[in-house]
C-alpha cells in the first residue's frame, strides 16, 4: 500500500522512507491514530495528516537524518 502512494518518488528514498517505517512502528501507528482522532472531529483527512505531521516534524526529521 505504501509503496502505491510512493511510486512518483526516486528508488532511493522510497527505499529510505520504508526503512524509516519499518524500524518506527509505533511512531508511525501514533500517527495513525492521531489522524484518525482528528477526522473523528471532522477535521479532513489531508488537514489532519498536515496537522499531525507539523507537530511530529521534529521527531520525523531525527528519524530521517538517522538513515
């Protein structure tokens, strides 16, 4: 499913942003259920994502510069 939404970015980072997912589950579930708390407040999906991954940008932003 991930690798669908991916398929417009380079091998290379795909690559990465699976490694990044796979080694963070349960960072990457929080956020999940961040979002989905959000649209149960009405909030659209795309807003809610963009909310929730401005809040979490520092810690993603680690992750990335990790890998």
């Amino acid at each position: 499913m991930i690798e669908s939404k991916l398929k417009d970015v380079p091998k290379e980072e795909q690559e990465k942003i699976l490694n990044i997912i796979e080694k963070n589950p349960d960072f990457f579930n929080q956020i999940g259920e961040e979002v989905k708390k959000r649209m149960d407040r009405g909030e659209d999906q795309m807003s809610a994502t963009m909310s929730v991954m401005k809040e979490r940008q520092d810690e993603l932003k680690r992750m990335l510069d990790k890998s």
